[in-house]
C-alpha cells in the first residue's frame, strides 16, 4: 500500500501539480489575480465533472466507467491551461497589440514635447486601459527598482511575445544606445502595426469559412452520436460498453481530430 500511495503521489498527483503551478504562472504573466487554491479548484471542478459524466455514461458497467473516468479525469487536467494558452492569452496579446497603436502614437506625441521614454511610458500608463496599462506599468515598476529600462523592455517582449512587440522593444533599445528620433521611429512601427492588422483583417475574413468547417467537422459525429443515445440508448449503449464500440471510439477520434488538424493547418497563414 505504500508503495502504491508513494506511485501515485511522485507519478501522478505531483505532475499534476507542476500543471497547476504553471497555469498559476500564466494567470499571474497575464495579470490576473488567482491563487494557487482557486486553480486547483478551478482544475478539479472541470475535470471532475468531465470524469462525472463519463461515469454516467458508462453506467452500470462500473468496469468500464471507473476506469475510463479516471483516466478522462487525468487527460482533462490540462484543460484550463489550454484554454489559457489558446484562447485567454491571444485574445489579450491582439488587445495589446491594437492598443499599441494607440499607445506609441500617444509616446511619440509626448517625446515630441520632450518628455523623455519613462515619462512618456507613465502618461500611457496613466491614460490607457489594461493591459497595455498592465504591462507599461510593470516595465516602469522593474525600472525603478534597478533594472535597467533595456532589460525590462526585453521582458516585456518575453511576456508579449509578438513581431509588433519585438520590432518595438528592439527600435527602442537600439535608438537609446545609438542616438536617433525616436518619436518617429514610433509613429514609423505604428504605421507597419496598422498595414498588419489590415491585412490579418482581410485574411481571417477568408479563412473563416475553413474555421467554420473544422469546427462543425469536429463536432458533429459527437452531437450526433448524443442525439443518437437520447432517442435510443439501449442501441447506443454496445459503443460504451463492449471493446469493439470502444475501438470504434478510438478511430472516430483519431480520424476526426487528424480532419480537424489538416484544416486548420491549411487555413493557418501567418503574417
């Protein structure tokens, strides 16, 4: 019983853990307030209720429903991370980056009074919404406790890690050591930050219609299939209890999630 115990704690439950901790961090880069404890309960409520209605499915074939609950609730732990990664954080990074717009035209306009970068980065953060807000207040905070403002700039490009982003930090950090106008390198990467944004405008426009039909490809033989269970489970039921319909399972998935990959492969054009 130990031995199991000490297996599942270094094996199972202490991975799961470094996914909470880095689910933690990535709330905390994005300047969202939530302890430890939250996510974990953020954590096992997903996958708890995922596990749940596995079980429900399975019933009464506790043989196959146990199992295949803690299994789902294993696989799903990295959902709010996911979610995070591919959802939360890039709606964020494209706020940021519209923002920027605004924000380097608002530093250039100060500069040209003779403001200086730190003083035009507090007038952003002062008049601006988060995150940009969010993050210019970090690099000033960073600045004033001794780090230098290239270093924090480059930190800023690690957190936000885009072309716009980078192309920004590395004008800024170039120009403060070689000399250079500064206000108009801004209103310079403005221009090119407005033409990449059109031009990702017009390309998600003809790429969402190939969004569309991975979304309903990969979606429809499992609506089907509840719809299916609803009307008549008992010839449902063979699919979640016998190992030939857990096989057919296994191909569905395999074929549906290699359909859903290839056309979001193809309708993925980078800018």
């Amino acid at each position: 019983i130990y031995l199991g115990w000490d297996f599942l704690i270094q094996k199972i439950w202490n991975p799961m853990l470094v996914i909470r901790d880095q689910t933690h961090q990535l709330y905390q880069d994005m300047f969202m307030d939530k302890s430890k404890e939250e996510v974990l309960r953020q954590q096992l409520l997903v996958s708890g209720s995922i596990a749940a209605l596995f079980f429900f499915v399975f019933w009464p074939n506790l043989f196959a429903g146990f199992p295949m609950a803690v299994m789902m609730f294993w696989a799903t732990w990295r959902i709010p991370l996911f979610y995070l990664k591919k959802f939360t954080k890039p709606a964020r990074t494209k706020a940021f980056t519209l923002q920027l717009i605004d924000g380097l035209t608002l530093m250039a306009n100060a500069m040209k009074s003779g403001l200086n970068v730190p003083q035009a980065l507090q007038i952003v953060v002062s008049e601006m919404p988060s995150p940009i807000r969010d993050e210019f207040g970090l690099v000033l905070s960073e600045n004033k406790v001794g780090l230098t403002l290239e270093k924090a700039f480059e930190n800023l490009a690690k957190r936000v890690d885009t072309e716009d982003v980078t192309m920004f930090v590395t004008s800024v950090n170039i120009l403060r050591e070689t000399g250079g106008n500064v206000a108009e390198t801004f209103q310079t990467i403005v221009q090119t930050i407005r033409e990449r944004v059109k031009l990702q405008g017009k390309i998600a426009a003809m790429t969402s219609q190939g969004k569309a039909s991975a979304v309903i490809v990969g979606g429809m033989p499992f609506v089907l299939a509840g719809v299916m269970y609803a009307i008549d489970p008992v010839m449902m039921k063979p699919l979640f209890t016998h190992p030939i319909g857990w096989a057919i399972w296994v191909g569905v998935c395999v074929l549906v999630g290699l359909g859903v990959f290839l056309i979001l492969k193809v309708t993925a054009i980078r800018v």
